[in-house]
C-alpha cells in the first residue's frame, strides 16, 4: 500500500509538471540579457520542464528505476496527449519522443552513479537527460532531415545570427536549442538544493519490494 500511494503521489508531480511545461510554453520570457532577447529564444514552460527530472531522481531513489519508468511513462501518455491538442503533430511527437529517450536516459545514468557522493547522479542523470532531450526535440522538431515527420517551419529554418547577437549565423532553432539547454543545466544545478534537502526523508526502499 505504501509503494502504491508513493507512485500515485510522484505519478501526479509527474503529470503537473508536463501539464505546467506545456501550458507555460505558450508564455515568452521577456526582457534582455548580455544583448540576447530572451522572448526570441525562450518561454516559461523551459523552467519548469527541468522539475520532470527531479521526480523522476527522486523515484529512482526511493524505489529503483522501474517504478521509475513507470512515473516517466505516465507523463509520458500525458504529454503527448496534450500537445496532440494544443500542437502540430510534427511538434507532439518530437516532445513526447525527447521527453520519454531524456527521462529512461537519465534513470540508467542515475542507476550507474547512485552510490556515488550524493550529488553526481542526479546532476549527471539530468545533465545527460537534457541534453538529449534537447538534441532530439529540437531536431525531430524543426530540423529539414525530419521533414518526413511534417511541414518545415520556413522561419525556425532560416539563417539568422547565433542567439541573436554572434556574427556567425545559423537555424534560428539551433539558437533556440542553446538557449534551452543552458536553462536545463542552470535550473539543473538549482534542482540539486531540493533533491539534497528530500534524501534524509525519501530513504530508499526495500528492492524487492520495489520490483
């Protein structure tokens, strides 16, 4: 009964925060920073979407990594029937792909790491988890090779300056990309204070119960 109630509880954290990402990523970041504007390269739903990787450490720690995936796979079917309502279907299959191959990334690296200092398996797990999360939504996404998946986006194609400011040019989604990505890693470090906090009262459980 307790495993039950623990799952049910980080599967509806789960569900929150992809329900939170995708309502938020119709909401730009305003403002400027070092010359880039952020409302170019960046929306709200970016910082919450790193929180799927804290539930997911913190499942795996408690309960091993296939109540783990259990969690991931019901944010999964969450997901992708939400951005199946709300975006085209070349976009939800790249989420819901990005999404489900970044998340079982990051479990197998945490399981590899856990008995490592307390720290290095969820900031490996999430590092490795969002980059890979970003390569292929990203590319799935907006990338002419994934043209097959759907109708390129003539404006997330066309060369426009790295970020906005560099000279080099480049895909406007290549900007986009970057710009997710050292999101992820920042609220990735951020994420380290409430996992720390969590691990003296989330104690991991009995294996074999947790199968």
């Amino acid at each position: 009964m307790q495993y039950l109630r623990a799952t049910i509880i980080y599967v509806l954290l789960m569900t929150l925060v992809v329900v939170a990402s995708n309502f938020l990523v119709q909401f730009p970041v305003l403002g400027t920073l070092f010359g880039i504007k952020l409302s170019d390269l960046l929306t709200w739903g970016a910082f919450i979407y790193p929180a799927a990787f804290l539930v997911t450490d913190l499942t795996n720690r408690q309960f091993g990594p296939t109540v783990a995936r259990r969690v991931v796979l019901a944010g999964f079917v969450v997901g992708v029937t939400i951005s199946f309502y709300t975006s085209l279907p070349r976009i939800a299959m790249a989420s819901g792909t990005a999404y489900l191959v970044g998340q079982l990334l990051d479990i197998s690296v945490f399981n590899r790491l856990r008995r490592q200092t307390w720290w290095q398996a969820p900031l490996a797990g999430s590092l490795f988890g969002s980059m890979l999360d970003t390569v292929l939504f990203f590319s799935l996404s907006f990338a002419p090779a994934f043209a097959f998946l759907g109708a390129n986006d003539d404006f997330a194609i066309s060369q426009a300056p790295v970020l906005g400011i560099l000279a080099t040019e480049a895909p406007r989604w290549i900007s986009w990309a970057i710009g997710d990505f050292t999101v992820k890693l920042l609220v990735g470090l951020v994420m380290l204070l409430p996992y720390g906090a969590l691990m003296s009262i989330l104690k991991p459980m009995p294996p074999a119960k947790a199968a």
